[in-house]
C-alpha cells in the first residue's frame, strides 16, 4: 500500500482572512503524480499553496504524516518546509544585500542591475539545499542554465526566470514538488523538454503536483483533480478522466458603442510614425543582445512579435517603453520624434498602454484593483498618491465594460490571473494610448477566456486606430487583427 504523504479532510483554506475552500477533501500519496485543473479562477493555486502549508488550514484532519515522521527521525530536516517545494508563478527578488526589492526597470540599468545576484549565486545562496541526486551542477546543465550562470537574475526573461526557479527548488532535494503553471512562459523547445525533465524528476524519487490547462497534461501524470468554484468536483486516475468534466460558461461579449464612448474621452493623438529602428544594437560587456535591428512600425498597424526564451523580445520592447537608456545611444524614432531629442521617459510612457504578467509582482502588496487600474493614468507601477474621486467613476465605467466591477474593492494580489490581466487590461486602455504592448497578456488564463480577451483586443483595434504589439509563444493566442509579423532569434531578426 502506497504511504500518505499529505491528507485533507473536511478542511477550511483562507486567503489572508478570506475563505477560500471549505469541506475540502484530499489526500496525497507518494508515488501519485497529480495535476490539479480547472478554469482560472478555480482556486487551483491557493489549493497548490495550502499543500505547501502557506495558507492558513483548518478542519477535522490536516495530516502531513510522512513528512511529519521523517522531521522526528532525522536530524537532517528541522521543518517541513525543507521537504516540500513550491514554485509559483510570480517571484519577486532582492538585492545582493537582502534589503530591498528589485524594480521594473533594473534590468536594463547595468550599474543597478549588478546589484542583483546571478543565477549561481542565487543557486549557491539557499541555505536549505541538501545533498541528494538533484546537485547544483545537474541541476545547472540539466535545466540548460550554463550560458546563463554568471547573468543578474533581473536581466532573465520571463521563460529563463521560471527554470532559474524550478532549479531554486530541486536544489532542496525535496520530498513534494509543487508547480504552479510551469510550462507558462516556455517556448516551444523548453516546453518539449519538459516532458522529459519531469519523467526524471519524478524517477529521482520526487512526488509531483502541478496546477496544468487540460490540454498539456504531461505524460508523467497519474491522477487528475477537477476544480470549479473553489470545489474539487472529481479526483480520479487520469485514464477516467474527461475534459468535459470541467464546465464551461457561455462566452462574454462587449457593449461597442460603450466602448468607443469611453475611448472618446481621451482623443486619441494621430502619428505617422509610431516606431523605426535603424541598425539598433544592445550590449552588456562582451554579450550581445539586440544586434542590427531594422524595423519600423506605422500607426494603426498590429504586429505579432515572438523568438524564443532570450531571444531579445523584452530588450527591445523596454527601447520602446522607455525603460532602457541604451535608447539614447541607438538610432530610434518614437511616435515621430528621434529618441534624445529632448523627450522625457514619462512623454514617452503616456503614449503607451502596457499589458505584462511580470508587472503584477511590481505592485505594491496592499494596491486595490482601483488603484492598479488609476495607476495607468500616471505610468506608474502602483498609485502614489492619494485615489481621486474625479477618476473614480472613469476606472467602474472601463471595470463595468471589461465585467470586472466586482473587483473595484479587492485586492489586486487576491485576485485571479484572468481579473489581473483584465484590470491591467484597462489599466492599459484608460489612457486611449497611441500604443498598446501586449507581453505575453493570456499567461494563467485557460482556454475561453484566452478567446475572451483576444475578442476584446480584436474589437478595440477594429473600433480605433490604435497600434498594437502583441507578444506570445502560442500562434493560437495571437488575435485575428494582427497582420504583421516579427520574429527574433539570438538578438537578430529572421523574418
């Protein structure tokens, strides 16, 4: 008979005050491979989070017997923390000194971003690392981190960033590996292989539990658990289970003529020229990253831009956004003005709405979804200043048009992945910005409301003149009013 690792049973799961799940019942056994699915918003990650004992737990039996027999046993262990690891989808980083949090725009400040560790530093840094099959120097070839080993951590993609993480956690060694969307983020070819790389995690002895969309369930897997409504619906072995056990609603559709009412009240300025880059090239130290670009973009045009993991796609969207000072070293033109010809970074910002899932760790802990959304008047990461009444019926019109007025007083942080995307939606748009940069929009959103916000997307461009950046590495997410198509490789165009 297979140990239990963990059991729930008839137990009550907070999120900071607020119940989450109440009567739920789970229990986990070593050698059982679970993923946990469900529409966003389910409630699969604060699931994932409570396995990991980071919500507040209470009910009839909350068991974590196995774990609970080795602490006792070994003085090699002194808390179960040390024997289970969770990898979430936001991370946020400290400095060298442990002191401050890293910010947006370090990354592309090279005297700022030495303040940060690199990735085998930060490998080396954890103080719970314990000897077993899973050592730095495996983990560093196996998780194809060599090249990046003396890199800062700020300056890691979003797709780099998550190995770096999954690394940060097998370096434990752990009895439980919780992973929270981890293929979110991936390109093609770090998504193939991560078939393989679970397949040898779990042959190390590790049990798995992953938050997963239906449709990339690894082969690994061995038992599913269905979420709705913050319910578990159905536990089963994967061979029973069918994808039609997870409902699905009615698709959502959006008021047009509110719409361009609402874009109506900040006219929208006319350029010829929104972007042109000419023979453009980025460096730190000897490493290349962004290396003869050519490219110009027109007003009202909407373009796909993709690459692979550190292909350069952030590098050169912060040349835009006015987030990089290697800018003024570079021969760009932004909406009809040569880049250093007086223009401030804030001129440059109120041109542009920007939708990333990287900015959601930014965010000030205690921001409201009110106040992410006002933030957008201001182009800054978090509201600074006191909320303003006159702006207040504005963000519930633009939240009541996205079918997000329920959230006007929650927190932006309790709030799903498919609601911060929206809010950072209209975050975005409240402006009526020359210029959206949509950086990978649809992570952490299963597959209709992916379908939902590209229908927004779609319907804004065809109702204003708007220029749109769309970034992804899902062709199925890219929206129907894209037309033009960039793709990076190595820092260099290939198309």
């Amino acid at each position: 008979m297979k140990e239990i690792l963990l059991q729930f049973s008839n137990v009550t799961i907070k999120n900071n005050a607020t119940v989450v799940f109440s009567n739920l019942n789970f229990t986990l056994k070593k050698g059982e491979y679970w993923a946990i699915v469900g529409k966003s918003g389910s409630g699969k990650t604060t699931l994932l989070e409570a396995l990991a004992g980071k919500k507040h737990i209470s009910g009839v039996t909350v068991a974590y017997t196995y774990f609970d027999s080795i602490i006792q046993g070994s003085a090699e262990h002194n808390s179960r923390n040390n024997l289970i690891a969770l990898v979430s989808s936001t991370q946020q980083f400290k400095n060298r000194s442990n002191t401050t949090d890293l910010y947006y725009q370090q990354r592309f400040n090279s005297s700022d971003s030495e303040d940060a560790q690199t990735v085998r530093e930060y490998l080396l840094s954890d103080t719970t690392a314990s000897h077993g099959y899973w050592t730095i120097e495996k983990i560093i070839a196996r998780l194809n981190l060599s090249t990046l080993a003396d890199k800062e951590i700020i300056k890691l993609s979003n797709g780099e960033t998550r190995r770096l993480m999954l690394a940060k956690a097998l370096v434990k060694n752990p009895v439980l590996l919780l992973l929270d969307a981890p293929l979110v983020g991936l390109d093609t070819t770090n998504r193939a292989d991560f078939n393989l790389l679970l397949k040898e995690i779990t042959a190390s002895g590790i049990t798995v539990v992953i938050t997963v969309s239906t449709n990339k369930i690894p082969n690994t897997i061995t038992h599913i658990a269905v979420l709705d409504d913050c319910k578990i619906v159905s536990q089963q072995p994967i061979e029973k289970f069918r994808t039609n056990d997870i409902s699905v609603s009615g698709g959502m559709d959006i008021n047009v003529e509110f719409l361009k009412q609402l874009l109506s009240k900040n006219p929208m300025p006319q350029y010829n020229t929104i972007i042109k880059m000419q023979d453009v090239a980025i460096k730190y130290g000897d490493k290349t990253i962004l290396d003869t670009i050519n490219w110009e973009v027109k007003q009202g045009e909407r373009w796909a831009l993709s690459g692979h993991n550190g292909a350069g796609k952030s590098t050169l969207l912060s040349l835009v956004n006015g987030d990089n000072p290697q800018a003024y070293a570079n021969n760009i033109v932004l909406f009809d003005k040569q880049r250093g010809s007086g223009e401030s970074i804030w001129d440059i910002k109120k041109k542009i709405g920007f939708v990333s899932p990287e900015l959601f760790q930014y965010f000030p802990a205690r921001s409201g979804c009110l106040e992410v959304i006002e933030s957008g008047l201001y182009d800054t990461i978090g509201l600074f200043r006191t909320p303003s009444p006159k702006n207040r019926k504005l963000i519930l019109q633009w939240m009541q048009l996205l079918g997000i007025e329920e959230y006007s007083n929650k927190l932006f942080s309790n709030a799903s992945a498919s609601i911060q995307r929206l809010c950072l939606l209209a975050r975005a748009l409240i402006k009526n910005p020359p210029l959206l940069i949509f950086d990978e929009p649809c992570q952490g959103m299963d597959a209709e409301q992916r379908d939902h916000f590209k229908f927004l997307t779609d319907t804004i461009c065809k109702n204003s003149n708007v220029t749109l950046i769309y970034v992804s590495h899902y062709p199925e997410d890219i929206p129907q009013s894209v037309t033009h198509f960039l793709k990076l490789e190595n820092g260099r165009m290939v198309n």
